[in-house]
C-alpha cells in the first residue's frame, strides 16, 4: 500500500521521525507491531526495511515511525519529504500482550528502542494509572521524546555519562522492591539480558521486543530467528515475534 509522508523531522544528530498517512488499517495495529517499507521502488535495495509503528492516531488515520540512519536504505528514508509516498507492508509481527487492569506496570527503552514503546504507553494508561517508564541513552544528545513520554506518565532518565538525568544504566532505575508485576520493554539485546537478571527472584511478567535484520518480515525464510531458552527451539523475530516473553526464549 502507498502512505503519504505529512512529516519527518531530524531528532538526534542520526535519529529521524517520519509521519505517514493514507490508507492503512490503523484499527488492527498492536503496539509492538512493524512496517516493511520498499526503498526507492526497490532500485538497489532488494529487501525492505523493517521499522516499528511508534504511535497510530486511528481519528487523523496516520502513523509515525522512528528510525536511525545505519546504512543506504535509511539513509534514503531520512531524504523523504512532505508529498513523497512510501510503499508498504503491514501492521507486521506480533505485538505486546496488555497487562491485567490496575496493574502496577513498569516500561523500559533504551536508545532507538524507546519509540516502539510509545503506542505501548498510550494504551496503559487506558488500562493503569499506576505506571513508571525508564528511558536510556547514552549522553543527552542522544535523547529524544523524553518530554513526550511524561506527558503519559512518571519518566525516569539515564545517561552513560550522567549528562541527563541519572548516571548509569536502566537497571540502576529500576526498583526490584517496587513491587512490579508486568515489566515491557525495547533495547539492546545487551540491556534486555540484564533487566531480566535484575528482576530474577522477583514475581514478575516481561516482555521483550527484539531486534533481528530481517528478510521476508513475514516469517517465510526463517532469516530472523532466535532461540528459546531451552534453546531447542527456533522463533522467527518477524513472525512469532517481534515481542516475547521473556521466560520464552533466550536473551
């Protein structure tokens, strides 16, 4: 399908955000969910480019997407401008499971893995008031939506260097007393790996969102897997994924 380009707006001195419309089935998209978008009619760039959904508005029939410049492809995507169409395919993947209501959630990004979380807020606090969000980066230039992000509830930063907000890391946020029963979150495999050991003993659900170089995106030539936790088995990222629990496979 072709969506529009309303908006793309330079964050970071690498991070961009791109706003499209057009027809698209807003109404079905989980958040967690991704797009593939085909690079300039597919002229040297075969395979498309996974990018995950950050926000759907279903009353303006738009959505927004956040990216990091890393090679060509986004290179080319960065270049759009408002009037241009994009060719697409999705909402893509599986998305996140939304907690019990009422209950006492905690969400955690960190670098270009904080905007598929902001669909995910918006629709918590439709289901809790009782919400935390950690966000990470590595100095304060990296940072991007943090004001965004408070609009919907607390936001704890930190930085790398302690250049905004707290110095350290997301685990250093994140208070295991706190009693937390769901715990989502988006980042480096790296900082996922060492939530989830923070939170052993702890009785608590996490979810994770993963990030694989795919191919397909629909799931037909197994180029995106990880292993379970057994590590018997095989999950494809774009299909049975992006988001698992984290007891599901292995970090």
């Amino acid at each position: 399908m072709l969506l529009d380009v309303t908006g793309i707006t330079n964050l970071t001195s690498n991070i961009w955000e791109l706003c499209l419309s057009g027809p698209f089935p807003y109404q079905r998209v989980q958040a967690g969910q991704f797009i593939n978008i085909l690079i300039n009619q597919g002229k040297d760039h075969i395979l498309r480019r996974p990018i995950s959904i950050a926000e759907v508005d279903t009353n303006k029939k738009s959505l927004t997407i956040v990216f990091r410049v890393v090679g060509q492809g986004t290179e080319w995507l960065s270049q759009r401008q408002v009037g241009d169409q994009l060719n697409i395919i999705g909402p893509l993947g599986t998305g996140f499971q939304l907690p019990a209501k009422n209950s006492k959630v905690v969400v955690v990004g960190g670098g270009i893995g904080v905007p598929p979380l902001y669909q995910l807020v918006k629709e918590l606090k439709q289901i809790t008031n009782d919400l935390t969000i950690i966000l990470g980066f590595r100095n304060q230039a990296d940072c991007f939506w943090v004001e965004r992000f408070a609009k919907l509830g607390q936001v704890l930063v930190a930085t790398n260097d302690g250049s905004f907000g707290t110095k350290g890391f997301v685990t250093d946020l994140l208070d295991t007393k706190a009693n937390y029963e769901y715990l989502y979150s988006c980042g480096p495999r790296g900082m996922l790996q060492a939530l989830k050991n923070h939170c052993q003993g702890i009785n608590i659900q996490g979810y994770v969102s993963l990030e694989e170089r795919m191919a397909c995106g629909v799931g037909a030539c197994y180029g995106c897997v990880c292993s379970s936790a057994d590590r018997k088995l095989h999950y494809r990222i774009c299909k049975e994924g992006p988001v698992f629990n984290w007891e599901e496979v292995a970090l």
